[in-house]
C-alpha cells in the first residue's frame, strides 16, 4: 500500500537564499503529479525535498506518518525512487547491471523477484534489446532511459523524476509518460518536474505551480494551468486549443507584467 506524501509549510534553502517558501500540499498515491514554473521557480529543490534529499528550513515533509528526512536510507530507498536531472553515469557497466542497481534496498537483483523486476523495467524504457550494452555507447536519450529503468525496477512507492521526458525524443516521451501513468493507475504515486506545459496538461492529474518559491495554483491540470496562471507565472499571454487530452497551447507574446 502507497502513502500519501505531503509537505506542511516547507521553506528551503540553498546557498544562504530561500528558493521554495511556504509550500504545503499532500500528494495522493495513484496519481500523476507534475510540478511546473519557469526557470528559477523552485522546481527542483522542491523534488529534491520531497524525495528526503534536502533537509527543510522550515516545516516537513511526510511519508504516511513518517518523516523522510529521519527515515533510514534503505527504507526511504524502497518508498521513494529519485531521478535527478542529467545523465551523468559514473560507472561503464550494462544497461542491465545499471537498471539493477535500483534492486540494491530489496537486496534481490540477482533472485528471481529483482530480475523479473529489472526486465519489466527495461521493457518500460523500451530498452529490452539493449541488456549488455555498456552505457558509455549509448545516446543521451538512451542513457536518459536507462536511468530512469534504474528507478522503476526499485518498484518504490513513489517515484519522483526531475525533467525524465527533456532528452528523448516526441515517440519515446509519450511512450514514458503514459507508462507512468500506467504506475499511477496501479497505486504508486508519480511526481515529475515538467517544463513541457502541453504534456503536463494533457498527461497530469495534478499540477503544482511555482513561481519565485511560492506555489501560486494547484490543482487539475485545467485550472492549475489555465491561461490566466500562465500568464500570472510566466508572463506570457496565451490560449488552450483543442479537446480534454489533446489540448496545444499557443502563445500570443509577452504580457505586461512579463
């Protein structure tokens, strides 16, 4: 069973500046979150604190009625599934043997469990046909995956994704997010920072918005990125085009606050 993850009053800092700053809001396992605001928004060092990976100035953030902060490595390992932006790989191994690493907290890469959870991975990323490759002779979109394949085969509670979709090409996009979705769908809880204001709308549940650390809309994609927030957030005017799904915005140029 998959707990609710939540943030009460979260304030961050970095670098002696705070960049995330009263935020609250508890994330609801079996759906698909996406975390969005222009650059400097605060994005990732929200994820980052979500994930348990950087402590708060200010308030907590909770996995059930635990903290993340506190709980021990391994246990927030199983819970919580993180991947950073970039595709930095430190180590020439295989793409299977990298997708195995994500069964390091179940301690099982090499039983029958962790291996059919590591081939269920690599089907996911569409990297089934690439087992024994090494991952200095992949693509930056193909190590994209195999990182990402890394953390599903953790099978965590949550799996938290900082920009997973930004190097891979329109087909492999699609084909990853609906895949999380289907993670969704079957109780984990998918959290993913996006810059890509169409695929959030049209693939999300939820939206969190962030502007200069301040969560300024939450909610259904359609509200939490309606044109109104968009223009608040970005400065730019704009309009949704199209059905519930397949909605493409078209931008119309700064506006004056912008």
């Amino acid at each position: 069973m998959t707990d609710q993850l939540s943030a009460q009053n979260l304030a961050i800092e970095r670098g002696g500046r705070r960049v995330v700053a009263g935020v609250s809001a508890s994330l609801e396992p079996g759906t698909l979150t996406a975390i969005c605001g222009p650059n400097g928004a605060g994005k990732s060092s929200l994820l980052l604190a979500l994930a348990g990976l950087l402590p708060p100035a200010q308030g907590t953030v909770q996995i059930g009625d635990e903290s993340v902060v506190t709980l021990n490595p391994k246990s927030r390992a199983r819970a919580i599934g993180y991947l950073p932006q970039g595709n930095d790989i430190a180590w020439d191994v295989s793409v299977e043997s990298l997708a195995a690493l994500g069964r390091h907290p179940h301690g099982d890469a090499r039983h029958v469990g962790g291996n059919e959870a590591v081939a269920k991975a690599l089907a996911a990323t569409n990297l089934q046909d690439f087992t024994h490759r090494r991952v200095s002779q992949l693509s930056g979109g193909e190590k994209a995956r195999a990182l990402l394949a890394r953390v599903l085969a953790g099978e965590p509670q949550w799996i938290l994704a900082d920009e997973p979709l930004a190097a891979l090409d329109l087909s492999h996009q699609l084909g990853l997010i609906a895949h999380l979705k289907v993670c969704a769908e079957s109780g984990q809880g998918v959290v993913i920072v996006l810059h890509d204001l169409g695929l959030a709308m049209n693939h999300a549940d939820r939206a969190l918005v962030l502007k200069e650390g301040a969560l300024i809309a939450d909610g259904p994609p359609q509200e939490a990125l309606s044109s109104r927030v968009i223009e608040q957030g970005w400065g730019v005017r704009s309009d949704w085009l199209g059905e519930a799904g397949a909605r493409a915005l078209v931008t119309k140029g700064h506006s004056a606050q912008g």
